[in-house]
C-alpha cells in the first residue's frame, strides 16, 4: 500500500536524473515540481531531498542560478531534517560546486567545510569523496 507512494518518489527521482543527463533540463524541472507536489500530499518525504536537488541542478542547466541556489539550500536542509545523509552530501556538493561557479568559492567551502564536520570521512562513498576533493581545492 504505501510501497507504491515511496516507489513514484523514488522513479520521478531517477527520471528527473535521466532527463537531466539526456539534456532536458525544462522538462526535469517541470517533473520535480510536479513529483514534489504529490509527495508531499500524500507526506512522502523520503525521496524530497533528491528531487529538490535535481531540480536546483535542472534549473542550473537553464540558467536560472537564484532558482538553482534556491532550490539546492532547500535541499541541503531537507537531507538534514530528514536525516538523509547521501542526499545531504549530494546537494551540499551540487551548491558548493553552484557557488564556485558563481565566484563564491569562500562560501563554496564554508557550506561543505560545516556539512563535512559532521559526517564520518571514512565511510566509502563516492558523493563522499567528491565533496572532499572539492573542499580540498577551496581550502583558503
């Protein structure tokens, strides 16, 4: 019964990466907003913090940074409130890597210097190791 609601989160997720990956960032922008909107009427939250992220890097690919920037913070908080670490990495690095790009790369390790503080470095996982290499390269 309630396998369905996390499995539509968890397909619209994937989807939106796809769509994103194939180059259609308007249509995955369109999805993540919908796929938000359903989950969080039926108060599936498993998933939210990976659509909010796909859909910042969505609108990145569009050229919308405010919305990016937007929709990336919202991200991070949601991973943290909702205790998904992965995805809290995930979107950590996706805003960190939006900064950088924006000129902000003081901000750009600040965000991923106090997400990494509270995270254990030796756990083996690759958005992991990504987030280090970047704040490695920031360090002042």
């Amino acid at each position: 019964r309630n396998g369905g609601k996390l499995f539509y989160s968890f397909y619209a997720w994937k989807l939106g990466e796809t769509l994103l990956q194939a180059g259609h960032a308007a249509d995955c922008d369109r999805l993540m907003s919908q796929a938000m909107d359903v989950c969080l009427d039926q108060q599936d939250r498993a998933y939210l913090g990976e659509l909010l992220d796909v859909q910042g890097r969505a609108r990145q690919a569009m050229g919308d940074l405010e919305g990016a920037e937007e929709s990336l913070r919202s991200a991070t908080s949601t991973a943290l409130a909702l205790g998904a670490v992965p995805a809290r990495i995930r979107a950590t690095t996706h805003l960190a890597q939006l900064l950088v790009q924006s000129g902000r790369g003081r901000a750009a390790f600040d965000v991923l210097d106090k997400m990494l503080k509270s995270v254990d470095k030796k756990a083996g996982f690759k958005g992991l190791n990504q987030a280090l290499v970047l704040r490695d390269s920031l360090t002042p």
